[in-house]
C-alpha cells in the first residue's frame, strides 16, 4: 500500500488584520493507493476518500490559524485556555467537524470561544449562509426528502428533509429581505437603480397571476402575482427567447407587488428612459393599474390568445362558428362594431345573455388595448416581433409555480409560499437570464 501526501494552500483573509496580508492555511491529505492492484477505480475510491475527509480538516487548520492570530493581537496573559470543544457544522463542501478552544479572560472573568467571536458562528447555527442558499435552490428544483437524497450523494451525509426545509426558510427569507430593500430604496428613499444604463432601445413589460392552495384548504387560496421585464426576443433553432429576462414574483396584493415589479425592471433594464415599450397582461384591472401607477409610458397591450378565449367561451361551442367570425373581425379592427354585435346577440340570445352581456363590457373597456402593439409600430418604432400575445409570461408561471408549487396534494402557508417563491425566482433569474 503506497500512502502518497496531497498538500493544498489556501488563504483567508484576515479578519482583524490588513487585506495584504491574508491568513496562509496548509491541509495535508494522504491517499492510500494499492501498488500491485492499482487501476482507475482503485485511484478514483482513494481520492474520494480524501476528498470527503478534506473538509473537516480545512476548516479545523482554518480554526487554528484565526485563533493563533486573534490571541497574539491581544497581550501575553490576557487569555488562558479552559478547554476545547467540538462543533458540526454543514457547509457548502458537505458536513464538517472540527474543535475549537475555549477561553477564559484574567480581566473579565468570563470564557468564550475565540473563533467563534471572530468569523461570527452563532452558537445554535448548524448550516452556513452558503450551505443554506444550496440546500434551499436543491429543495426549490424537487421535494424536501429529495434534495436531502441528493445531497447524500454528493456528500456522503444526508441531511434531515427537516433540515433542509429549514434552510429553505433562511435563505427564502434573506431573499425577501433583499427584495424589499430594493423596492424601500426606489419607493421610500426616492432613489432610482438602473439610471446610470444607457437608455434601452425597447423594453417589454408583461403581468399575470395564478393561486396556490392555502395549507390544508385553511383560508382561501394565495394569489400569487408574476411578471417579467426583457428588453428584446431572438429566435435560437426554432423557438423564441427572450433576451435580458429579469422574473419578479410576490404574494403581496397588487399593489406592492407593482411596486416590486417596477423596481426589478428599472434596476435590470432602467425602463423609465426606454424609447419605446410594451406592458401586456390579460386585461385585469389590478394589472391595468399597474401600467397606470408604475409604467406610464408602455404602450398597454392586451393579450390576444386571452380575448380569443373570451370570446369562444362566451358564444359556447354551438356558436363556434359565429365566434371565429367575430375573432377575425377584431383581428381586422373592427372592435367597435364587434361590440355593437355581441350586444345585439345578447338580446337575441337568452341562454348566453350574461356572458355575452360580459364579453361586451371586456371588449368595450379592456379590449381598446388590443391594437397597442399596431399603433406604436406604425409611429415608426422598432419592436421585436410577437408582442401580442402572452406566451412569455404564462411559460414563466408554468416554470417559476406551476412545477415545483402546485403539484397534487401540496399546500402552503402564506410565509413558505413567499419564500419558496424568493428562492425559485433568485434561481431562475441567475440560472436562466434569458
């Protein structure tokens, strides 16, 4: 058996000295190889040994060295030493485990642990911040049980579902912290992120919600709001993308969540300086008054495939063919006698007199954004192509909700919505760009 001794350098930087001079730790590994039966697997099992014995080791040379120069800034005696004590810890490179010393001070007569004290590990604190974020973007992309078998794997150690949802939590609600910092600095500092990019030659804007079942069935379902900024679509082997996609999602009404929404656009794309844009949503009036209030100056579109499905649904399949002459006349601009038809048919038509009463009022008031899109380009602007129709943002429901929140049988309370929610966002935002 050939031991051959692996020697790894790093450095960290010092948290009570100059940023030249950064701490220097040197970690020892041994790998046992076979010399007769050596082969590829043979050297891959004894490297996977180390590796996973490497971690702990790191950290412990990393404890001693932070805690030989914390002592030595302080005057000979001012410390003794009262005992050591172990600590586990999981880590973005897997559980750890390492000992650290216990001091006592001659002057305050009080004991502490000085590594603790200088990088700041809280007492109870089992998981780093980093280790956190992985576990919960893993628990975002499957169930608990699931990334918690992933990391198995991975690590050699399996931490506890329960653990994993637990950092989930954290690191969802450091998220949402973040998010609301952006939108208190647009919103109550006056600030306006974003405002040092070069005006955009276009922007697109679309807004959509969906609902998530409440926590076993108490309390009616949350309505969760999505929307999403770009500022371009190219085609890449036959399917459109869209260029610059920042996603914004939040349970918190309408109105905070135009406010969220304005801020992550503005802050991605600078949208208040764009020459020319688009804000497309279904219609809604909660979405309308989100153009309104945030994005003035976006050309309001309504969505096609949205009225087409209104009017379907409201001359029903045995009027299918009376529907389809009424869709290609809005496609022709006719809106206002489109209007004046359905009305009259709700006259004529009792059994369909509610809806159709419905679908005028939708046409009448909403359906004046239909032909936004026409009239900007025939201005001059120059758009991308297939702004009209919602396809974008109903992807991004579908992606960012629809796959990892509304499978059977799940449920959430408002708080784990809007943290699964802030980690699947954050996720897809950095993953997924466009």
């Amino acid at each position: 058996m050939r031991r051959l001794a692996v020697q790894v350098k790093g450095l960290i930087p010092n948290p009570g000295g100059k940023e030249d001079e950064p701490m220097r730790v040197t970690v020892t590994q041994m790998l046992e190889i076979p010399d007769l039966d050596v082969s590829v697997k043979s050297i891959e099992e004894a490297v996977a040994r180390a590796a996973r014995g490497f971690p702990s080791a790191a950290w412990q040379a990393a404890v001693h060295c932070v805690e030989t120069r914390a002592a030595s800034q302080h005057p000979a005696g001012s410390f003794r030493l009262k005992a050591c004590e172990p600590r586990t810890l999981w880590t973005t490179s897997g559980p750890v485990t390492f000992r650290r010393r216990r001091f006592v001070s001659e002057d305050e007569q009080r004991s502490f642990l000085l590594f603790d004290l200088r990088v700041g590990l809280r007492p109870r604190r089992r998981t780093t911040a980093g280790a956190d974020r992985l576990l919960a973007e893993t628990a975002a992309e499957a169930t608990y049980s699931a990334a918690a078998r992933f990391w198995a794997r991975a690590w050699g150690e399996a931490p506890s579902a329960m653990a994993v949802w637990r950092a989930t939590q954290r690191a969802g609600e450091d998220l949402v912290a973040e998010r609301e910092r952006l939108r208190r600095r647009v919103f109550e500092d006056g600030d306006l992120p974003g405002w040092e990019k070069p005006p955009p030659e276009f922007v697109g804007v679309e807004a959509d919600s969906t609902y998530v079942a409440a926590w076993r069935g108490k309390g009616a379902s949350h309505e969760v709001y999505v929307g999403i900024s770009y500022d371009g679509k190219e085609e890449r082997r036959g399917r459109r993308r869209l260029k610059g996609k920042a996603v914004r999602a939040a349970l918190g009404g309408a109105k905070r969540f135009g406010e969220e929404l304005f801020a992550s656009a503005q802050s991605a794309h600078n949208v208040t300086e764009a020459k020319a844009g688009v804000y497309l949503s279904d219609g809604a009036a909660s979405l309308r008054v989100i153009q309104q209030d945030h994005f003035p100056r976006l050309a309001r579109q309504l969505d096609w495939a949205h009225a087409k499905r209104r009017v379907s649904e409201a001359y029903g399949r045995e009027q299918s063919a009376r529907s389809s002459e009424l869709i290609g006349r809005l496609a022709a601009g006719e809106r206002e006698a489109v209007v004046s038809e359905v009305r009259s048919d709700a006259g004529r038509k009792r059994r369909r007199a509610e809806e159709l009463r419905e679908l005028a009022g939708y046409l009448e008031g909403p359906g004046a954004d239909l032909y936004a899109v026409r009239r900007l380009r025939e201005t001059g602007a120059e758009l991308p192509g297939h702004l009209e129709g919602s396809g974008g943002i109903e992807r991004q429901i579908g992606v960012l909700v629809g796959q990892r929140m509304k499978r059977r049988g799940m449920s959430w309370t408002r708080r784990g919505a809007e943290r699964m929610l802030a980690v699947r966002q954050h996720l897809l935002n950095r993953l997924h760009p466009s």
